[in-house]
C-alpha cells in the first residue's frame, strides 16, 4: 500500500504542467481576515482627538495606554478595553461586552457602557456609566459616577451585539475593595450634572460625522436615580411582560412618568420565575405565570408622591389598561 502511494504521488508530481509548483492546502483558519494589534489600540498619544467610527473595531478587544490631554472616541462595540497610566483625557467607549479596566489613571472623564466595570490606583475619575454588574473600585481616591447619557443611530444595535440590555444598569450601586476608615473614595455627581460639559461632543470632521445626542430624552439607556436618596417614600413597580412592543412601551411609560415630575429609579431586564411572581404580584401570580415563558420581563420603579395613581392613569391611558401592582418590593 505505500509503494502504490509513492508511486501515485509521484505519478501525479509528473503529469503537473512543468515550471509549475504544487500548492499548498488550504485551511479555513487560513481565510480568516488578519487582525493588526495597531488598529485596536491608542498609545502613547499627547493633546490629540482620536478615534474608532461604528464598524471598525466590530467586537474586537482594544486598549487605550499612556495618552495625555487627549479625547477619545470609540463609537462602537468591543469585547475587552483596558486603559493604562492615561491622564487628562475624555474617553468615550460604545457597548462593551465584557470589562473595561482602568488602571493607574488621573484626572480623566469618561462615558461608557459594559458589562463589568473596575478601577485599580486611580484618583479624579468622572463616570457617566450604564454597567451590568456592580461597579468596582480598588486602592483609588475621588471617583465620582454619573448615569450613561448619550445617543447616536447605531448605539442600539451595538449594545445588541456586545449581549447588554439598556436595562440593566447598576451605576450608583460601587463597591469599594479598600475602604477607608471616616473616608468615602467615591461619590455620585451632582443629579443635574451636564454630560457635554464632562465629556464633550469630538471636534474633528471626521468624528462630528456620529449624530451623538447627550439629551436625557434620547439616551439609548434609561436616565435613572439609582441610589440616590429618594425624595418620597412612595414609589410604583411597573412590570412589562415580553412582547413585539416591550422596549417601545418602556421608553413611553418612562417618558410620561417623568414627564409629569416623577422619579426613575432604576430598571431592570430580567427574567422572572414563579417564585419571582408570587414575591412580586402575590395572589394575583397565578394570572401572570403564563407570560413569564415568553421571555424576560422589563420592571422599572418610579418613585415621588402620587407616583401609584399617576402611573395608573398613564398605564391605563396608553395601555388600555394593563394590570400593574400598585407597589412591590424590589
């Protein structure tokens, strides 16, 4: 059997046309398009506007090191980011899938969204955060965080891409691994604090092509209180169940509710079991089991005096009268 392989290999080195040499195999790992490191990383930059368009860091991992006095913009969706020893630099990052990591940095102001958030050896942060997961901070001093504020076209679709819901955002919610004693090392910015004047809109032709809004109306995330205190002991749970118009109904309820001088606290995308039923909407959970296998549920808490009855007339006006619990716990 090996010789009448030799001899067929052989045979057909022969019959190939002369001066021609046999290609080699060609592997599905081969086709793949090369990734240069370069395109994914900003270093060692000083007084400089820089930044990534929507469609051209498409998932990938980036990092941001040794930049000075520089505004960066990543307008689109990336796995990881890390950012090292930057110094007086805005930075806005677009959905990331997993962390961003800053690390030995100072006096930098930031908006950003991400499933894990954390901040090692760093003082003078400023952080309009959307963050799936309770916000880190270690061995850092004056960090001050605000909620995610901002809009462009593709931003819904790219929080899409990294797997983050608009919902899920534990901005205000930090957990400081090395506390001090009589110290707190991070506070939440002023609530009527302007996100342009921290993190201004970019100033060079190619990046102004972005239609960003930084009005509160039209931030793809939710503007919410978080933990700030609350100015009313009353507040109103609103559960919307999965549906072709969840999303759409959401940003409505919250446009009215707010509208009429009521307070979002937060929000939440989830997906809700019986038991989580019963805790929530009590004898009424038998009604309710049967949506709950459609797909998660969307719960948002308002908060200010009246807030039940003012949620059940806007409730009952625009939704033709979907059941909601007057109030539940959290």
């Amino acid at each position: 059997m090996g010789c009448f392989f030799s001899k067929r290999r052989k045979a057909e080195k022969e019959s190939q046309p002369e001066g021609e040499e046999e290609q080699p195999k060609q592997y599905s790992w081969d086709q793949r398009e090369k990734v240069d490191p370069k395109d994914y990383m900003f270093s060692g930059l000083k007084d400089e506007t820089v930044g990534r368009l929507p469609g051209q860091v498409a998932g990938q991992q980036f990092l941001i090191q040794d930049c000075e006095n520089c505004n960066i913009y990543i307008f689109d969706h990336s796995a990881t980011i890390t950012i090292d020893d930057c110094a007086n630099c805005v930075i806005f990052l677009g959905p990331v899938k997993g962390s961003v990591f800053f690390r030995n940095c100072r006096d930098c102001k930031c908006t950003l969204a991400c499933q894990q958030f954390r901040v090692r050896d760093c003082r003078k942060l400023e952080v309009f955060l959307c963050c799936a997961t309770q916000p880190i901070i270690e061995s850092s001093t004056n960090i001050r965080f605000g909620c995610f504020q901002w809009y462009y076209p593709e931003l819904a679709f790219q929080f899409k891409d990294a797997g983050l819901s608009i919902f899920n955002n534990t901005w205000s919610n930090i957990h400081d691994f090395t506390p001090v004693s009589g110290e707190l090392n991070w506070s939440l910015l002023p609530e009527g604090a302007v996100v342009q004047d921290h993190v201004p809109l970019p100033a060079t032709e190619e990046l102004k092509a972005v239609r960003i809004s930084t009005e509160a109306n039209r931030s793809i995330v939710p503007v919410s209180r978080g933990q700030r205190p609350k100015s009313s002991d009353e507040s109103c749970l609103v559960v919307l169940f999965a549906g072709d118009y969840t999303i759409a109904n959401a940003r409505k309820l919250i446009d009215e509710m707010v509208g009429k001088g009521f307070f979002l606290v937060q929000t939440k995308e989830v997906s809700m079991k019986a038991e989580d039923a019963q805790r929530v909407f009590g004898e009424k959970a038998p009604d309710f089991l049967p949506l709950l296998s459609k797909g998660p549920v969307i719960a948002l808490e308002f908060s200010g005096d009246g807030a039940v009855e003012g949620c059940h007339l806007i409730v009952n006006e625009i939704f033709n009268g979907t059941k909601i619990p007057s109030s539940a716990p959290w």
